[in-house]
C-alpha cells in the first residue's frame, strides 16, 4: 500500500515539474524581453474562479431572481467604482498594499502613486491587482453581485454608501473647479 502512495507521488511531482516547465518555457515565449508574472495571474485566476464557484453553489439552492433592476445596476456600478479606486488608490488603504508595492508620491487628488514590487510572480500580480482600479473592479462587482444574490439589502446598503461617497467625491472636484475660476 505504500509503494503505491510513493509510486503515485512520484508520478504526481513528474507532473508537476513537467507543467512547471511547459509554463515557464510559454511565459519565455510570450515575453522574451521582460519578465511577466503568469504565475501568479494563473493563481490570480484561480482565485477568482473559486470565489465565483463558490458563489455559484451558494446561489444555487436559493435560484437566480428574474432580472436585476436597471437601478440596481447602476447602484452597483457607481458602488464598484468607488470600492475600487478606494482600494487602489486611498493613502487610507495603504496598508493593504503595502506588502505588494512601494510608496512613490502623492499622484491625484486624494490618491497616491506606488509601484509593484518584484518580488516574485505572485506578489507581482497581486500588487498589480491592487494598484490597478480597472482590474480590481472585476474583482470589487463580483462581491456586490454575490451580495445582492445572498444579501440583497445590506449590499444595497453598503453601495448606497458608497455611491453617495462617489457624488460627494465628484462635488468636491466641482466645488474645486468653481472656486478656481473665481480666482
């Protein structure tokens, strides 16, 4: 019985070491010039199929409602913006960043300027997941739709919050805009 189990391990760590060798020679053929983080893009990947499959199964027993409202839609969206740019780019949320990038400056209004770290092809692709507001939305819209599916009106709550945090952010630009044209 434990020949077997070592025999199986062997051929599994064969496997193995054959991927891992398929994947850094695809990764050298794509980009041969500079180094890219596809292993951890894979995980990233990875990662995001779990969460979607694992909302898939909780949404399952409760059924898909019969449509999404316009409005919520829109709530969502204006929620999803405003997580995602809180996230990648509030001084607040650095912390959360911090393992995966370095502080470079202060870059818009309220938003800071950082850059990935190299530090291997995970902590590559999470720093860039991260510091991107594009790529976390993916990210950021798949939780408030699992939300409204699981808990619709405490998502709807929390992205009312946020959306009316995405309003004051664009009065606030106004505001500033009018006040320098008075001047």
């Amino acid at each position: 019985m434990s020949e077997a189990r070592t025999e199986a391990s062997t051929e599994a760590s064969t496997a193995t070491s054959a991927l891992g060798a398929r994947l850094r020679a695809a990764g050298e053929a794509y980009s041969p010039d500079e180094e890219r983080p596809l292993r951890g893009y894979v995980g990233a990947m990875a990662a995001y199929a779990g969460l979607v499959a694992a909302v898939a199964a909780a949404t399952r027993s409760r059924g898909l409602p019969e449509r999404i409202s316009p409005w919520d839609v829109l709530l969502l969206s204006v929620a999803t913006h405003r997580l995602a740019r809180t996230i990648s780019k509030d001084a607040v949320a650095s912390p959360l960043r911090a393992p995966f990038t370095r502080y470079r400056g202060a870059a818009a209004p309220s938003e800071l300027a950082e850059e990935v770290r190299d530090d291997g092809p995970v902590r590559h692709a999470v720093g860039e997941l991260l510091t991107c507001p594009f790529c976390l939305a993916q990210w950021v819209a798949t939780g408030f739709t699992a939300g409204h599916l699981l808990a619709p009106r405490g998502t709807r709550a929390v992205a009312a919050t946020l959306t009316a945090v995405a309003g004051a952010d664009f009065l606030q630009y106004a505001y500033a805009k009018a006040q320098a044209s008075a001047h």
